[in-house]
C-alpha cells in the first residue's frame, strides 16, 4: 500500500490569510520590518462587482483589481524579498498546544505560522427580495454614499431602502436620505409598509421637500434592463388604502445590508465577535483579537467598512506583529 505524505511547508514568522486591502497593508508593514510572510489570496473580494473605488488619494475612481494587483507588484518585484503569496483559500485555522498557528489549504496542504492575521472580509447578506441581488450585482444599490453616490449627481431621484439591514430604523434612513439628497434631486425613503417607522422618519425630515417618505409595501426592485435605463421598485397598496399599488424608478437606491465575517474556517481558535456579529472583536490599538497572536483587520476586524479604514488596520496590525514577534 502506498502512503501519501501531507505536504507540511516550514514555519513562517507570519500568516496572512486574505489578499485584499487590510492583508496587503499588513504585508507591507511586514516586509519592511523584514518579516517572513505568507499571504493566502483567495481571489474573493467583497467589491469584486465594482468597476470604480473611490476616497484613496492616488487611487480615487480607479479599478479596484487594478490596486491589488499593483500592491502586490511592489510586493514581491520591488524592493522586498520576504513576502510570499499562495492563491488558494485557507479552510481550516487551529492554534496547536506550542503556540504555532496551523493552517490546511483547499489542497490540503499544511501552513505554519507563529502570528496570524485575518483580512478576510465580510459577506453582506442579501435581504429575501426578488431583484435586490440583480441591482446589486449591477451597482445600483449603493451602502456607503462616501464609496458610490457622487458620480450620479444631480440626477431627478434616489430610492432608500428602510428596511432589512442597517437603514430599517429611522435615524439611520433619514441620515443617509440625507447625503443622497447631495445627489439627487428627490429622494423617497420607502419603509416597507411600517407606518410608525415612516412616522418616526417624517418627524425628522419635517420641511425638507427634497426627501419624501413612502409606507407601501416593498415586492421586489427591477434590475435595469439596459446602461439607458434605472433600475426600479415595485410597491404593493399602502397599508392605509390611500395608494394603490406602483412601480417607480430611480437612479439608484440605497440600502445597508447586514453583513457576516467570512471566519467560517477559523471557528477552531474561538474568536469574539462584536455585539453587532458583524466583525470579529479587537482588543486593542494593534487590532489584536481575543486569541493571542491572532490579529483582524479590514471589515471582518471593524464595524466601519471603508478600504481606507483598511489600510490603516492593516499598518497598525503590522506593528504589533512585529512587537510580538520580538
């Protein structure tokens, strides 16, 4: 019978596991310390439907795919020599009896680490609504106005979305119909047949005649069909008898889904998560986790998630990497 060995590779200083903004940062702060580092890229990223990032200087309006792939060129054919990268997700994350961090890739293949840090991101949850995931495939729902909103100034309307995620309470809906107003003329928070919450969003907006508020029952939004039309959402009767049922159109929508850390793989190490669920818990500046050694930074480590927010993370968890490995 023959035996097929496990492929073991030798121990690194550090895993990094994701290969997006907060990895790339981490592994940046990393190689000029001079540290030995594996990154796993699972070539699956969170804005990987957009054409366009935006509110990095140097990077504003450019190809997020174009920005990883120029982050890692300096990594490895620039000035560094200690950083190493695999393309292949990681699916299984154990902290052995003697501190070493194992971790098993797709191919079964065995990494070792004395430090790891998670950059793996989040999954934004997509509400139980026909047509929600076409529109946000195609860019029209926009969950962060500071990311997407401005290239669609002054155009006639913008739809929110107060319901299923992080905009169904009213000062979260009111805050962001706000800076959609920025853009569009007129915008419409639709709260899904609630009359209290659009009660309670009407209180707020008081004589703003640039924001109106629509109680109907949401029944799905329409993808646009084609680059000269936009998108829609159809309503069903309002709850009062008053409005009969509609399909309206607007530029875009916005809408916050929940979102859930992509940390499937590493539920043997015990990690903490926020009161939202939303990230995984750090314990300090460095962004450390309740796992000693273990660090997250980018959206799985932060309730803010922002690239710029994680190439910061990314840099300050490199220093206590390093601190710790001292």
């Amino acid at each position: 019978m023959t035996t097929i060995s496990k492929v073991v590779h030798p121990l690194v200083e550090t895993l990094i596991i994701g290969g997006g903004p907060g990895g790339l940062a981490t592994a940046l702060g990393l190689a000029r310390a001079r540290r030995h580092v594996i990154i796993f890229d699972s070539g699956k990223y969170r804005n990987s439907h957009v054409q366009h990032m935006h509110n990095v200087n140097t990077w504003d309006h450019a190809n997020p795919a174009s920005f990883r792939e120029a982050a890692r060129r300096e990594l490895l054919e620039g000035r560094y020599n200690t950083i190493k990268f695999q393309n292949v997700a990681i699916t299984n994350v154990i902290k052995r009896s003697d501190g070493i961090f194992e971790a098993t890739d797709a191919r079964d293949e065995t990494w070792l680490g004395k430090t790891l840090v998670l950059a793996t991101g989040v999954t934004d949850v997509m509400p139980d609504l026909p047509g929600y995931r076409e529109c946000w495939e195609t860019s029209k729902i926009f969950h962060c106005l500071y990311c997407h909103g401005y290239e669609e100034s002054d155009c006639d309307t913008a739809g929110v979305i107060a319901a299923y995620g992080l905009t169904a309470t009213a000062q979260p809906a009111f805050h962001v119909s706000q800076l959609a107003a920025q853009f569009a003329k007129k915008v419409v928070i639709y709260t899904n047949g609630s009359v209290e919450l659009a009660q309670q969003v009407n209180d707020m907006v008081q004589n703003n005649s640039n924001i109106a508020i629509d109680a109907r029952p949401i029944q799905s939004l329409v993808p646009e069909s084609n680059s000269n039309e936009d998108p829609a959402i159809t309503l069903g009767p309002s709850p009062d008898g008053n409005q009969s049922a509609e399909t309206i159109s607007h530029r875009f929508f916005v809408h916050a889904p929940n979102t859930t850390p992509n940390i499937a793989f590493a539920k043997p190490l015990g990690l903490e998560l926020s009161p939202s669920g939303s990230d995984v818990k750090v314990n300090s500046l460095y962004n450390a986790t309740n796992v000693p050694g273990c660090y997250a930074v980018g959206d799985v480590g932060s309730p803010f998630k922002a690239m710029t927010l994680a190439l910061s993370a990314g840099c300050l968890a490199a220093g206590g990497v390093t601190s710790e490995l001292f």
